[in-house]
C-alpha cells in the first residue's frame, strides 16, 4: 500500500482565488497533522503514514487541465484525482472536462466543485455515466471537507491500483497454471501413449520365448533332462508373469484412452457376474455374497464392468482364509449429490498406515506367495472412476475385512466424454 500512496491533486478552475484557498487547505501541513491525529484517535491507528501534504497542481480551463494530466501520464506520474469546477468560462464546462480527463485516464478521482451548474445533476451523471469515481462537492465549502475527500479519494485511488494489480498478479498465475496444466496433460498422453506402445511391443517376443520354451520342455526327455525341464518351467513362469505385467500396463492405457459411452448401468447385475467368474476359476471354494438390488450407475458400461470385477475379484481374493467367507454389496444413503457405493468384504484386511501404497500401480500389501495378483486391479480402477469424476477410497483393520467405497457424479457433472481426470481425494485399497 505505501509503494501506492500518491499525494498528487489537480485543481481546475477559472478563479485564482480558489487555487490559493486549495492550496491553504491541502498544503498546510499543521491542518492536515491535525486530521491525521483525530483519525488515528477514532481507529487507534498511527498518524504517520498520512502527516505529510498533498502535492497540488493547478489548471484554470479544462484544455490546459486535460494536456497536463496527458503528461502527467505519460511520465508515469498520473495525479490520483482532481478538483473540477462546473463553470469555467469561455472554455469546457466542467462536464465536457471530465469527460476528456477520463479518456487520458480512466482512474482518476473527480470532484466537480460548484455552487451551482447549467444542467440539471441527473442529466450530469447521466452524461458521465461514471458513479463510483465521481462526487459533487457544493460551493462554499468547508476546509474539513476539502482535506476529508482529498484524503479519501486519494487512498481510493491507491487501493483501486492495489487492488488491478492484484487482479493483474492473479491472472497471470492462472494463465501460468494453464499453460503448466496443458503441458502435464501433453506429458501424460505421451506417457500413455509410450506405455501403451511398449506393452504391445512386448507380447511378440514374450510370445516367441513361451512358445519355444514350450516346444523345447516337450522335446527333452529322460530323467538325466529333469533339470532343464526346471528351468524351463521357471522360464515360462517368469513369462506368463511378464505376460501379466504386460496386459496390466496395456488395461492402464487403454483406461484412458478409450472414449467414455455414457448410459445407465446396472451395478448389481456386474457383481452378479463377477461373482459367477470368480466361482468358475475358484470352483473349491463357496463365497456368500449379499447384493442389494436397485443399484445403478450412469457410466461407461464396459470400464464400470471393470471395476466391479476387481473390486469383487479382489473381495473373494482376500476372503481365502475367512471361516464363511461373505462380500457385501450395496450403496449408502447420498449425503450429496453422488451416490457412495461400496463393496465389503470380512476378509484379512489391511493396515491403513500403509494406505499410501492403496491404489499404486503394482502396489502389494502381501507378499505374492500369500496371495495372487500384480497389483494393477484397483489401479486401473481408481482411473475409470477418476474419469467419471468421481472417486474411490477405502477402509479397512487387519483381520476385520475391508471396504472400497466409490462415487460416481451426474453425467452433468462429469464433464465430455472422456475428459474426467479428477484424482481420488481419500485413495485406499489393496489390489
């Protein structure tokens, strides 16, 4: 504010007279001490900053007022405002002056000074069409006012150019975080694009390895050959886990590539069908599942198929070693907008002071001896969620199970088809 302060006023009038009674007013440094000791008084401020005089510029016809506010402005010393007087004889009146002062500079304070004017005050400001920079100050006029409005008007001024360059500041940080976001956005499609690109790169060569391992395991015979059938056994193995690694990355790309179909989907009827996938490749075991009906979603049907696969694949996963293995599914009551959709389970649960592992591509809470998976379900996961706007979370103890939670907006609020990348705000879950 200080750097702001300009002391510097324009007085405009025919009569010689006045500019010396200005000048008295705003230039006596005894008088203006004064005000500044009752102001600090009523707002238990210092003085300090206000004890020093105005500098006081005169102009006695609107012409020769108009050509030195120009130089004032272009000498980067524009006046803060200015006293006009309404008659000034033979030159502008004090309408048609101010209406030029502000074609120089549009920021300057007036006060039209008069005892009485040609027109009428509504056709003034209707003409000049300017409210909150202008006031009428009626002739004759007290030393108080005269030195109260040069001190309001003055530090109006100074809080006007605070307060543009503020906005001026702020602009400007929203252009660089713009431009800071296009630039994040062209680095995450050439990450994508690159990610994508390799995974498919390496299904031809992990292909060609499996399958000659293969031929190879076949053509070795004999007990003398038991160790290299083990060894090629490990070297298939360690393919199909490439393998896995490799459609994980490929699912991750291709999240966020492919185009969002937007309709009405039936959430029940997905964990209904996850549920029956997990039975066919886990036919020993028998997992109760509790589904809610009346659960639907509006999203891409194919990408919240996905979620509930791994959300469910996940449950029965996790409920291995449970006495009566049960997954719940089902929705709480909205206390907003979205809907919170969860799916729970009373399996071995997590530790949530590992939650910051939750979510992350090939994260692993267990070691992979004590359960399958590579860690990319829930990742890829929290992506379509993401791009549906809403977002996904967890909750969980060790040995009392889990619970994933996720919303899904309005299509209103998700925004065009594939644009949704809002980050989940509380990302939890185990893959």
């Amino acid at each position: 504010m200080t750097q702001l302060l300009n002391r510097r006023i324009l007085l405009i009038d025919d009569m010689p007279s006045i500019h010396e009674d200005f000048r008295k007013i705003l230039a006596d440094r005894p008088a203006a001490s004064a005000l500044d000791d009752a102001e600090a008084v009523l707002f238990d401020e210092h003085a300090t900053v206000f004890s020093q005089g105005f500098e006081l510029d005169s102009a006695f016809q609107g012409r020769e007022g108009v050509a030195k506010v120009k130089a004032s402005i272009e000498a980067e010393q524009p006046y803060a405002m200015a006293f006009v007087d309404m008659r000034m004889p033979p030159g502008w009146d004090g309408v048609e002056t101010i209406e030029r002062l502000w074609r120089v500079d549009p920021q300057m304070q007036i006060v039209i000074c008069t005892a009485y004017a040609d027109h009428p005050w509504e056709e003034v400001l209707a003409r000049l069409e300017v409210a909150d920079r202008l006031l009428i100050l009626k002739k004759p006029f007290d030393m108080i006012e005269v030195s109260q409005l040069a001190r309001t008007l003055t530090a109006k001024w100074a809080l006007a150019r605070q307060s543009a360059a503020q906005v001026d500041s702020l602009e400007a940080t929203v252009l660089d975080l713009k431009t800071t976001e296009a630039a994040l956005r062209q680095s995450n499609r050439e990450l994508e694009a690159f990610s994508y690109s390799i995974a498919h790169d390496l299904r031809s060569p992990l292909n060609s390895i499996d399958g000659f391992s293969h031929l190879l395991q076949k053509a070795v015979g004999g007990d003398a050959a038991e160790r290299s059938r083990h060894y090629l056994s490990r070297i298939r193995e360690g393919v199909r886990q490439m393998g896995e690694l490799t459609d994980g990355l490929l699912s991750l790309a291709q999240v966020s590539r492919a185009p969002l179909k937007i309709e009405t989907v039936d959430l029940a009827a997905l964990a209904e069908r996850a549920r029956h996938d997990c039975q066919k490749r886990d036919t020993a075991r028998h997992v109760t599942m509790h589904v809610e009906p009346d659960l639907t979603a509006v999203g891409d049907p194919l990408l919240l198929r996905q979620v509930m696969d791994n959300l469910i694949a996940n449950a029965w996963k996790f409920t291995a070693h449970a006495a009566t293995p049960e997954i719940w599914v089902g929705k709480l009551q909205p206390a907003d907008e979205s809907t919170v959709y969860f799916v729970r389970d009373n399996g071995v649960g997590f530790d949530m002071n590992y939650a910051d592992k939750l979510f992350g591509t090939f994260q692993r809470l267990h070691a992979p001896g004590e359960y399958a998976g590579l860690g990319i379900g829930l990742a890829v996961s929290q992506r379509i969620i993401a791009r549906h706007a809403g977002r996904i979370w967890a909750e969980g103890a060790v040995g009392q199970g889990a619970t994933f939670f996720f919303t899904i907006p309005s299509p209103s609020r998700q925004g065009p088809p594939g644009a949704g990348h809002s980050e989940a705000p509380h990302p939890r879950s185990a893959s």
